[in-house]
C-alpha cells in the first residue's frame, strides 16, 4: 500500500532533486542534497506507514516526515521506534490502528533548504542522539520540500575538507614559493644597497691613490732627468772635458732644477704615505666583503660573533658616515658561537642599516655591544632615531611590513632576519620608544644546531 | 683672463682627497679646502670662488645641497661634482637643483681634471670681471618681458603628442609651441626656426636623440634642453651632463608644477642667453665619448645638415 503525497505538496515533489552541482567557491546548501521524500499525513495509521518502511523506494530512508495539510512538517517517525512498537507484546495490535501522531517524535531537526552544510552539520551535531535513527527535514519558507540524510551531510563536509585541504595545500605551495622570491629580493636589494656603498668606499681611495701616483710618477721623471744631467755635468767637471761644454752642462742641470720643485719632493713622501694608506683601505675593504659574504665558507661553523661584528660595521659604514653617525662599539669577552656567519652577518647589516635610517637628526648615536650571558651570546644594537610607533611595534617582524617609502623596503627585512635567528636557535628582541629610539638584542646560543636556511 | 690665479675651493670628507688635490692643483690656482659642506657655503660667501668642485656623499650636507646654495650665493661660481658613487637621484638634483657645469668620477684623470676645472675658472672669471664693471646688477636678474622673449619658441619631441598638450596648456599663448613626432622632423623644426627650448622625451639610453641633443648644444648652445624619461640610467644622465648640458632631467610623468617651473626657468635661461652671449659659455660641453652618427640614419644626416647650414647662416 502507498499513501498519496499531499495534495498541497504534489507539486514540489513532482521534480527530483538535482545532482548536486556546486562551484567550488560557493558555500554548498542543504538543496543539493534534498530527497522528495512523499510526506506522510498525521493521520496515517501505524500499520500503513510501517508498510512504506517495507517499500523499496525507501530502503534507504531512517525515518519519513509527518507533514500538515498546510504543509507544516509536524514531525517524523523514525525506524527505529516502529521496530520497538512491534517488538512489545501486542505491539501491532494495540498501536496499529491509530495514527501515526502518537508514535511520532514531535520535535524532529528542521532545517530550511538554503541552510548551508557547515550550519547543517553543526545543528545535527548537536542535535542528534545515539544512535542515529532520525534523518531530517527540509523546509522553504516554513513548508515541506524534503528530506536529507545526515550520512550525505557526512560525505559533502568530507569532500569539502578534502577539496580544502587541497586547496591550502596549493596556497602553501605558492606562498612558499613567493616567500622564496621575497628573500631573494630583499637579498638583492640589500645587495644593491651594498654595493653602491662599496663602489663609494673604494672609489674615495682609489681617487687619490691614482692622483697620487700620477702626480709622484711626474715628480719622479722630472727628478731622474736632474740626477742624469747633474752626474753628466759632474762627470764634465771632472774628466776634465772643455769648459764651455760644462758650462752647458750646468746649465742644463739649472734649467732642471727650476722644474723640480723642492717642495713637490718632500710632498711626495706625505702623498706615498697616503698611498700606502688608501691602498691598505681597499685592501681591507675586499677582505671584509669577503669575510661578509663567506663566500669560501658554507654552513655553521665556530665564528668570533665580535669579529661578524667589527665587518658589519664596516661594511654599514658608508651608510653610518653619510648620515653622520657617531658609533659606540663596546665588543665584551665572548666565546666562539657556533654559526652560520654569512647569515649572522645578513642580520648584523640589517639592524645596523635599520638603526641608521632611523636616525633622522644630527646627533646620531648607535651603540653596539656583545655580552655573554648564562651560555648565550649577545648583541645589542641600540640607536637614538625617531622609534618605532606602539601599533607598529608588534608588526615589524612581519613579512611585507614596512614603514620606509615605497621602493626603499622589502618589507622583509626584519622577517628575514628572526627567521635566521631562531633558526639557529636564538631569539631576537625589540624595544623602543617614540622619539627616543630602539633597541635590538639578538641572543644566540653557543651551540646552534643550524638548519638550512630558507 | 686676468693673470691673477683663479680661487678653486674643494669639498670632500677625505683629508687625504683634499690634500692630492691641493698638491694637483698647487701653482694653478689659489685652493681653499674644507670637509665640511658647512663651511664650504660659508667660504663661498667670504671669499671670491671661481670653482667649487665637491664630493657627494657627506656627513652633514650633501654634494648637491653645497652646489644649490653655492649657486644661489654666488651665481657666476662654477659648480662640479667630484664623486666616487652617486645614485641617479643626486644625479638629477645636480642638475635641476645645482645646474653643475661638469660631473666627474672619481678616480679621476688628473689632467683632464685640470682642463676642466680652469676652463671652468676662466669661464667664471669673465663673468666676476663682467659683473664688477657692469656694476652690482646681479648675473641671474629675470630680464624683462621684452617683444622677443614673448616670441620665444618652443619645440616638443614627443612621440604620442600627450606632452606637447601639455606644454602648450602650461605656457602662456604667446610662446609658440611646434610638435615634433620624431628627431628628423624636429631637426627640420631647428632648421627653420628659432627654437629657444627644446623638450624631448627619451625612451632608449643609445637611441638618437640623446646624441642629437649632445650635437644640437654645440650647434645652438643658447638653446636649452628639457629631458623627460623614465629611464633610470645614470650613464645616460652622465652624459647629457658633460656633453649635452641638459637643462632640467625630469623623471616621467613629470608632475605638472615641476615641468611648468623648468618651462619658465628655460625660457627666462635662454632670454639671459641671447642678451649676454657671455654667459653661453657656462653652458660649453665636452665632446662626445663617441661618435653619433654611426645610428643615425641617412634622413636624419639630411636633415642634420640643413640645420648646419642654417645655424652657419644665421650666425654669419
């Protein structure tokens, strides 16, 4: 036996549900997975709705909904509470002819069909009781369209997770990969930085070497033109040659004379003692760049953190002149820190770098300290520029953060640099005040396991 | 020239840098020498300076703020930049703040060096013994606004015509403005008029246009170039510099009230100019590091020579 659907419901169920068919941005709702479950009447007897349990065609339903005239879902009756009517001694008969409202549960799950499965799933969550007997029932605007099972909210939360989690899986990915592009540029742009400095370092030398060495190389050809022509006239005088042709002679040696310039001569020493001086400053230049890049040195290895130090400071100090800068370096005993140097170094340039650029007046002050403390190594860098503001203080070891002009500032700076740090172990930490300046202390442990870096 | 030596003050932060130019230059000119921008500005200002040659990269002032306020103390002082590195920025300060006669590298070729610094000296001393007999009138007084100036013409080389428009809404109707599409066309321009400002925007660092503007100098040296690019090359602007003198170098898009006071200065430059032919020397460029007309093609060449032919004319 069946029960016609309700007349006030016919139209509804007349078209089955659709496949579900979602794009992947949208959030899914219940619709996609409505059953046009054919309500039951309240006044259908036990025994017939019992035998809508036997038809195939609901095989797979726990429980089938009671449904108005007016089309209210009033309630459902579950497989389940069938089942434990019948088993009772005279179940059937005392229960079979009367209808289905006695046995109903009155207070099934009602969802409305734009429910979304995240909100279905936490309302079936809490609603369901163990076991699982009851599925529930679909609503628009108050009225019977449907039922849904919880087992199909079970599968789409499932393969939603799983398109997720695949889709974090290829934003992880390509964030990876464009963190990857950061370092390399915030490296670049360090590098350039770098490099301009250097290119002025050298060439400031390099000037006055070459002026130098020029302007003694024509003292010197004009000198050794003298000594030749006054050995020729000393030999004229004594060999004893012809009067008139040592006469010559010494005029020549005269003329000569006229040209040197006694006081190029002794110039020339003060201007070789420069030479020497600028060419030793190059000289020192390209053994720190190597020293900072470590070029011929790879991985960790015991490093003197003050001697990382003495290079960066070194390496930073274009930028610490050009802005005028006095630098207070107070290095403190400090045992051999186990380190990757090129990447300490990374760090060093860019607190000192930072700490420069802070400083916006004349009066530029940056201290730079080490310390041993309890088997750790310390640095502080401490400068006295503009400061850091409050709300910015907690971002500015974020990626992308910057508070420089655009162009100046990867943003990255920073990010990289506790990235190094706490690679190796260590802890780097910021305190400042507006107008008063800030202070960087990186700690590291003697003992590093150090990770490859990023 | 007069016998007197000329005084050339030099300006960097390196002891040693003043001392080997003090020991170059010694017999060639009376030398002040300081490490401080400070101090270099004050000097200018005491003492007669003919040359002020200057390091960029100071603690304190830089290079370019030295020049500025050299130039607006001392206008007939000549101006040069002696610098080990200097970013494309200072560059364009040096030229649209300080208008510096030369920018040289260091290390320096000691002779060269010495050329341009005298050339530079003797230029400067002219222009010290013209003011002192034309009496206390200031060398850069805006002349008045007389029949020729408001004549005064102005040619835009400017591919997509966006700038010319501008131009000409930024200048009053008076000045004539004549659009260019393309160098042999704006050649043809010269030719046959009497172009007083030249703006030409410049999108290849080795392309025509930056060697036709180095030759149109030596051709017409009263004739003042405005260069708008968005190339950020400081080779390119190094030689606009020595052998083109460019006027103003403007980063593109230049913002509006920048390219309108270039447009007032050049024309008001160039009034300067053709009243006091004296002061075109200021102006004289290098030769070129190579030659041009290798790229240029034979339209161009053409066109090249009617301009000559021109200029010749006019000046004979």
């Amino acid at each position: 036996m069946t029960v016609a659907p309700h007349p006030a419901l016919s139209a509804n169920l007349a078209t089955p549900t659709q496949a579900p068919a979602q794009r992947d941005d949208a959030p899914i709702e219940l619709s996609t997975l409505r059953l046009p479950t054919p309500p039951v009447p309240p006044d259908t007897c036990v025994i017939d709705v019992a035998q809508l349990f036997l038809d195939a065609n609901y095989a797979g339903l726990l429980s089938l909904p009671i449904v108005a005239a007016d089309g209210a879902p009033v309630g459902m009756i579950s497989r389940y509470e069938l089942m434990r009517v019948f088993l009772q001694p005279y179940g059937r008969e005392l229960f079979g002819r009367r209808p289905i409202s006695v046995l109903m549960n009155h207070a099934p799950l009602v969802l409305s069909v734009e429910t979304s499965i995240g909100d279905a799933a936490r309302a079936i969550a809490q609603h369901i009781r163990s076991p699982i007997t009851d599925d529930f029932v679909l609503v628009e605007n108050g009225r019977y369209v449907g039922t849904a099972l919880v087992l199909d909210v079970l599968r789409a939360v499932e393969g939603r997770l799983a398109d997720r989690s695949t889709e974090l899986e290829r934003a992880y990915v390509r964030l990876k990969s464009s963190q990857a592009q950061l370092v390399q540029s915030e490296k670049m742009a360090s590098l350039g930085q770098m490099v301009a400095g250097l290119v002025h370092e050298i060439n400031t030398p390099l000037g006055y070497v070459r002026n130098n060495v020029e302007m003694t190389r024509g003292v010197l050809a004009d000198a050794s033109q003298l000594i030749v022509a006054q050995q020729a006239a000393l030999d004229a005088l004594l060999g004893g040659d012809v009067v008139a042709d040592a006469q010559a002679r010494l005029d020549e040696v005269e003329t000569l004379r006229l040209r040197v310039d006694p006081a190029a001569l002794d110039d020339t020493a003060a201007l070789l003692d420069d030479t020497l001086h600028g060419v030793g400053q190059i000289g020192d230049l390209v053994i720190n760049l190597k020293d900072f890049s470590r070029l011929d040195q790879a991985g960790a290895q015991k490093a003197d953190l003050n001697h990382l130090v003495a290079s960066a400071l070194k390496i930073a100090n274009h930028i610490l002149r050009k802005r005028g800068i006095e630098v207070v370096h107070q290095p403190g005993e400090l045992p051999p820190v186990e380190c990757a140097p090129a990447q300490i170094n990374q760090v060093l340039l860019n607190l000192l770098t930072n700490a420069a650029q802070a400083i916006e007046h004349e009066r530029g002050r940056i201290v730079v300290a080490t310390r041993a403390v309890e088997g750790r190594a310390m640095v502080l860098i401490q400068d006295n520029g503009k400061g850091i503001a409050a709300e910015n203080q907690a971002r500015i070891f974020d990626p992308f953060f910057t508070t420089k002009p655009v162009g100046e500032g990867t943003g990255m700076g920073l990010a990289i640099s506790r990235q190094i740090i706490e690679q190796h172990g260590g802890a780097i930490r910021m305190t400042s005040s507006v107008g008063q300046g800030t202070r960087f202390v990186v700690v590291l442990p003697l003992r590093a396991v150090v990770r490859e870096a990023a | 020239m007069s016998d007197a030596l000329p005084c050339v003050l030099f300006v960097d932060d390196e002891e040693r840098i003043l001392r080997s130019l003090r020991m170059l230059f010694r017999g060639r000119a009376e030398i002040l020498a300081t490490t401080s921008g400070r101090e270099a500005v004050e000097l200018v200002r005491s003492h007669r300076v003919h040359v002020v040659v200057s390091d960029q990269r100071m603690p304190g002032m830089t290079g370019v703020d030295v020049l500025r306020e050299v130039a607006a103390c001392s206008p007939p002082t000549m101006r040069i930049l002696l610098t080990g590195y200097a970013d494309l920025d200072a560059m364009t300060a040096s030229v649209n703040e300080g208008e510096i006669y030369r920018f040289v590298e260091k290390p320096w070729d000691a002779q060269r060096l010495i050329a341009t610094v005298e050339q530079a000296a003797r230029i400067a001393m002219d222009e010290f013994d013209a003011q002192a007999s034309r009496g206390a009138e200031p060398m850069a007084a805006k002349p008045a606004v007389t029949a020729e100036r408001a004549a005064a013409h102005v040619l835009v080389l400017d591919e997509d015509g966006a700038i010319a428009a501008q131009v000409r809404e930024l200048l009053p109707p008076a000045v004539a403005v004549t659009r260019a599409g393309d160098l042999e066309s704006a050649l043809e321009a010269l030719a046959t008029q009497n172009v007083a400002v030249m703006i030409a925007q410049l999108s290849s660092a080795d392309g025509d246009v930056a060697d036709a503007l180095k030759q149109l100098k030596r051709l017409r040296p009263a004739m003042l170039a405005i260069v708008l690019s968005s190339l950020r090359d400081s080779r390119l602007l190094l030689g606009l510099i020595n052998e083109g003198q460019v006027f103003r170098f403007l980063l593109q898009p230049p913002p509006r009230e920048l390219l309108r006071r270039a447009l007032i200065a050049a024309l008001e430059r160039h009034e300067a100019l053709r009243t006091q032919t004296r002061l075109l020397r200021r102006h004289d460029v290098e030769a070129p590091a190579r030659a041009p007309a290798a790229t240029i093609s034979a339209r161009v060449l053409g066109a090249w020579r009617r301009l000559r032919e021109a200029t010749v004319a006019r000046i004979a």
